[in-house]
C-alpha cells in the first residue's frame, strides 16, 4: 500500500511534461514566480487534502480511548486552476495567451519573456486532472480533561522509480481535540451536543534524484506544510453522529534543488533560489459529514467546502 500511495504522489508531480522545454531565465524573481504558476494549484492540491481526515465527531475519546481510521481525500480542482494567465505574474515580465497549469490539459502557450525571446510551456496532454486522491492513515487515543491526541506518520521510505530515480518521502502529523461544553457552567453537561476545538498539522516531505532529458541529476525537495483550525459540533443518535464544523486551512511550500540554484528544465537551465516558498494557501473552511458505528467498526463520510472541496471517506476501529 506504501509503494503504491507513492508511486502515485511522485509519478503524478513530476511527470513527463516536466520535459517541456523553458529558455533561461536568470533573473530569479521571474523563474520563481513562473515555476510557482505552473506548480502551485498542485502544492495546493495536496495541502488542502491533508488538512482533512482528521475528525469525525466533535467528541474526545475518553482516557485511553483510541481510534486507527484510514481516509482517503479526493480534492476537486477548481476550473480556475487548471489554467494560468502568464501577463498577470508579478513584474508583468510575461506575455501570452493562457497556458495549463501541471494539473491542466491541452498544449502550452508559446510565451514572451521580456519582450526578447519566446519559450513554448509544456503540453499537457488531453485530460484534466480534476480529482487528487490523499490517502492518510491516522490514529487518536484520550487523554485527561477530555482532550485527544491524534497522530499521522509515515516513516522515512526509499524508492527507485523510473524517470524520477531514486529517493525517500516521509510524513508526519499531530493534531489535538479538546472538549468545549465542559466549560459551560451547569448547562454543559445538560446540553445533547459536542462541541470541540480541533487543530491539525501535517508535513509531507520528498527528497529525489531528478534525471531531466539531458541526463543530468538533480536533487530535489518538496515540502508541503498544512495547518487547519476548526470549531466542530457534533450529535450522535443511535448509531449515526453527524458532525458541522467551521475552520481556517494554510499551507506552505518549499521548493528546494539542492543545485545551487542552478535548475535544468528539458535541455535548459535557469536560475532559481536554492530554495523557495510557494505563497501559502489561507482559506475558510466548512465541513459536513456523518459516521456510522457498527460495533468496534466505524464509517465515516463528509465533504469540505472550500477553495478546494474535499470529499473524504474512512473506515476505521475504536474503543471509547
């Protein structure tokens, strides 16, 4: 399962169109701002699938209480980010019509940088990449003053994958859940509802060997950072709790070479930081769902409405 959950992280981003062809370009402000158009709705993609997962009730376990649930969060790609419009990139160094971004579909614009030569950007092939699947393995256990700890964590795991080379990824995650209406003086404990307040952050981190067309290997990093904050209510009847909650969602990416800067890109080579963030993601958030308690056994389902909706699916065992 590991192998395969990677296969399909990797193999997606750095994909064959990163063969495109993209003249030098030495002023590093423009090559940051043009990689970051073309990248980020990706980085955003999966920064906005890893904030979720995380809860399906407003209700702590109790002391030792715990669960082990896996999620799987298809994230819908807006329409707006499958293409960019390269005039509208800070410094207005670019010109041309709209191109795909990573996740579009069609052929890449022929663009002007600044106002001396022309570069084609990638083709994209014929289908859209409107669902991102972010599979995610949590786990939560109770703790006193009706508090829960919960976890997410793959460990450090190396791989050999084609054109991508050789490499690791590893992630990590730690949120808590803490119990409101025990602050509620007498009617607290009176009122048939659970009101928490959940925060959550995950790190996925991926180090490779990048291999482009001229056969020269780079080391790359890509760091995907996400935080979310939510208010979750929640009401259980029978064997059915459904759960609302309000938050706040950010991530963060850090494109990294590790080549002194120096990228190549096809049979080129322009000059980039040694490292870069991708301007973070900052939106609300709303979630609606549902889960289903069979015994030990619960399924859950719910869907975040944000900039990227969020359809997530789970199953997983708990006691308390």
């Amino acid at each position: 399962m590991k192998k395969k959950i990677l296969i399909f992280f990797l193999g997606f981003i750095f994909s064959k169109n990163l063969s495109a062809q993209i003249n030098s370009i030495n002023n590093t402000d423009d090559a940051s701002a043009l990689l970051e158009s073309y990248f980020s709705p990706l980085a955003e993609a999966f920064g906005s699938g890893l904030n979720n997962g995380w809860y399906n009730t407003a209700k702590p376990h109790k002391p030792l209480g715990f669960d082990v649930t896996f999620t799987l969060n298809t994230v819908n790609i807006p329409e707006e980010m499958l293409t960019f419009d390269p005039s509208l990139i800070t410094g207005n160094n670019f010109s041309g019509n709209e191109t795909p971004t990573i996740l579009g579909a069609g052929d890449g614009s022929l663009i002007t940088y600044a106002n001396t030569y022309e570069f084609q950007m990638p083709n994209q092939g014929k289908i859209n990449k409107n669902l991102i699947p972010v599979p995610m393995l949590n786990a939560g256990i109770g703790l006193i003053k009706k508090t829960e700890l919960d976890i997410r964590y793959l460990p450090n795991y190396n791989f050999s994958l084609g054109f991508i080379g050789k490499g690791s990824v590893n992630l990590w995650g730690v949120g808590l859940k803490h119990d409101l209406m025990q602050y509620i003086p007498i009617v607290g404990n009176k009122i048939p509802l659970d009101l928490s307040f959940q925060f959550g952050h995950t790190s996925l981190n991926t180090n490779f060997n990048y291999e482009p067309s001229l056969g020269i290997k780079q080391d790359v990093d890509l760091n995907i950072r996400s935080t979310t904050i939510n208010l979750i209510a929640s009401k259980k009847i029978l064997i059915f709790t459904g759960h609302a909650s309000v938050g706040y969602n950010s991530n963060q990416t850090v494109f990294n070479t590790n080549t002194n800067g120096k990228f190549n890109f096809g049979d080129n080579e322009f000059n980039i930081p040694i490292d870069f963030d991708f301007d973070g993601l900052n939106k609300f958030r709303t979630n609606l769902g549902v889960k289903v308690n069979l015994a030990l056994l619960a399924v859950q389902i719910n869907h975040t409405f944000s900039e990227y909706p969020v359809t997530t699916i789970g199953v997983g065992i708990g006691l308390r």
